[in-house]
C-alpha cells in the first residue's frame, strides 16, 4: 500500500490523468480503456500514440493490464489499490438513498434480528451489490448451565441468561459420556459461569481447565470444551451473518468461471464459517475499510471486493459489522459513506435496544 502511494506521488501530471481516466472508465463501463477514447477527454492534448507511450509505462509499473492484446487496459489490483487510496473521491450520501437506510429502523418493529434483516436488504437495494450484516451476539450474564443427553451421539448445552434468555444448542459429545460426567461438567461451568458473559466464560474456563486438569475426569473435560466451543457457533436458529442481495451478483452476467467463484463465496457465507474472520477484518480501527480482490482472504475466491465497516455499542465496544460485496469494479466513491453511515444507523439501533 505504501509503495503504491510513492509511485502515485512520483508520477507526472499526465501520467496521473491517464491512470485516473483508465480507472474511472473501468468503474463505471467494466471495459477496458483504449487510447483514442483518452484523447477526447484529458485536459491536455496530446496524441493517442502519446497516452499509449503513458499506458504502457503504467502496465510496466504494475497498475494497468491488457486483457487482449489489441485491447485497451484496465487496472490491476494494485492499480484499483492505489486509486482508492489516493485518488478516490468520496461523494456524499443522497437524500434518496439516506431516506431508504432510515426507513428500516422507523417501524415498530422491536425484534432487532428483525431489523438487521431489514437494514441489510436496503444496503442491498442501494448498492445494488450483496450486503453483510454480522449482528451482535447475546452477551448478558449467564446464570446457569445444563447439559442434557439427546442420543449417544447428540447433547444438548442449555445455557439460562441473567436477562431470561435461553439458549439451546446441539453438539456432538465426546463418545462414551456418562449421566455423572454431564453432571460434573455443569457443576464445574456453573461454579465459574455466574455472573460472567459467554466471551468471559471461554477465556477463564481454558485457563482453569489447564490448572485444574488432574481433577476433572476426562469425559468431563472433553464435554466442557466441546460443549463450550458450540457458543461460538451459530447452530440455533439465530442468525448471526445476514446476507442479503446474492442474486444482485449472480444476476451481473459474469463469466462462468467467475460465477463459480461467486458461488463458492457465498457457499462459504452460508455455511458461517468466516463470521469470527469477518468482524476480525474491521476491528483494527474506527471507519470504512476497502478490500480489493485477494487483499481480502475472506472473499477472495470470489475476485470481489468487500466494503466494511465497525459499529460500535453505546460504550463505544465494536460488536458487529455492515459490509458491501461487489465486482472490484464497484463505484466506491458511492458505496463507502453508504456503508459508512449504515454503520452509524445500525449502532445506534442496537444502542437504544440495548
């Protein structure tokens, strides 16, 4: 990122135009960009034979490519990378699309699972790309802790907040548990889990389950972790990541390989196995983050880019996401205070829920 911001800084103003027309024209066609169509709109004039002599200086630095070889060019990777960092012009929310965001959260509507949902098919709607909205989890104080046997092979963990919500979730025990190691396990839970969040809870119980190793019986132990280890994953019906606007990207008419890709990510999405990965992307700093093709590990199967960011709680925590998911040909400049402000919207509703 650094070295792209000294090469934009050591280009000539031609060569900055050039690189900044290319962009633009891929953003907003998908084409690529071929010298006569430069010639009629740069500032200064000059021949195509010249903007061709710029471009391919800029294929040589790494920031253009040729798809064809007659073709025009388009940017790279860490040609779109350098734009967004230096040259993005960052538009202000419309009315219009303010109006739609808001209207999500104006209903009566108290279920805020609800409204998440809601606010993810605007920030759809308004991007025209595919939304995320990774909600927060239930964090109260638990009070207590069960484990019930479903079948040799099935457990249920029931876990009782101090708010009244209950919790039920399925896993798979360690084989050959018994009634008295599920006993012992809920009595070892419930001795630390009072009071404590489930977040609290997992850090504390590795560290007491290392010191306290020799007492616990090793059924018991196995069952704690792996009963334990199920709140970290949404297997109840509550939906953590939403995701709404898929076919906004399987609709875009992309090329078959591509579509596959597409599919494979959401494929990922579904299945949740990226949610922890996915609020880990925005909690290195406040705001809007932009990621680029395989800058993104999360998404980058997909050849997308993914705009994102934080929202935070009344006590300033970060405890979800809001993230748009778009061909690296998305118009960022539009997208980024939408998502900006989508994050502000959604943190004050679970602020005021809260």
């Amino acid at each position: 990122m650094t070295d792209a911001k000294n090469i934009l800084s050591e280009m000539n103003d031609r060569s900055r135009e050039v690189f900044r027309r290319v962009v633009e024209g891929y953003l907003e066609t998908g084409a690529p960009m071929g010298s006569r169509t430069l010639t009629r709109s740069l500032s200064e004039k000059v021949s195509a034979a010249t903007i061709r002599n710029v471009m391919q200086d800029l294929e040589f630095l790494g920031l253009l490519d040729s798809p064809h070889v007659s073709a025009g060019r388009i940017p790279t990777q860490l040609g779109l990378r350098m734009f967004v960092d230096g040259l993005l012009e960052v538009g202000d929310l419309t009315d219009d699309d303010r109006q739609k965001l808001d209207a999500t959260v104006g209903d009566n509507q108290s279920d805020v699972t609800h409204k998440l949902d809601r606010v993810g098919a605007a920030l759809s709607g308004v991007t025209h790309g595919a939304s995320l909205v990774l909600a927060p989890k239930h964090e109260a104080p638990i009070r207590h802790i069960e484990f019930v046997s479903l079948a040799p092979d099935r457990a249920l963990v029931v876990l009782v907040m101090a708010d009244g919500h209950v919790e039920n979730r399925v896993f798979t025990p360690p084989p050959g548990q018994t009634p008295s190691s599920m006993r012992e396990a809920a009595n070892f839970l419930n001795a630390l889990a009072e009071g404590k969040t489930v977040s609290e809870l997992r850090h504390l119980m590795e560290t007491q389950i290392k010191d306290r190793r020799q007492e616990l019986d090793t059924l018991a132990q196995d069952l704690i972790e792996s009963g334990v280890a199920v709140w970290g994953e949404d297997t109840d019906g509550t939906e953590r990541l939403i995701v709404r606007g898929r076919a906004n990207l399987l609709d875009s008419g992309p090329e078959t390989e591509e579509l596959d890709r597409i599919r494979t990510l959401f494929d990922d999405l579904e299945r949740k196995r990226d949610i922890t990965e996915f609020l880990e992307l925005t909690e290195e700093g406040d705001g809007v983050r932009i990621f680029i093709g395989s800058e993104n590990k999360l998404f980058s199967l997909s050849g997308s880019s993914l705009v994102v960011s934080p929202y935070m709680n009344a006590d300033r925590k970060i405890i979800g996401a809001v993230g748009v998911i778009g061909p690296t040909r998305l118009n960022y400049g539009r997208i980024v205070p939408i998502v900006d402000y989508t994050a502000q919207l959604v943190g004050k509703l679970i602020s005021d829920q809260g």
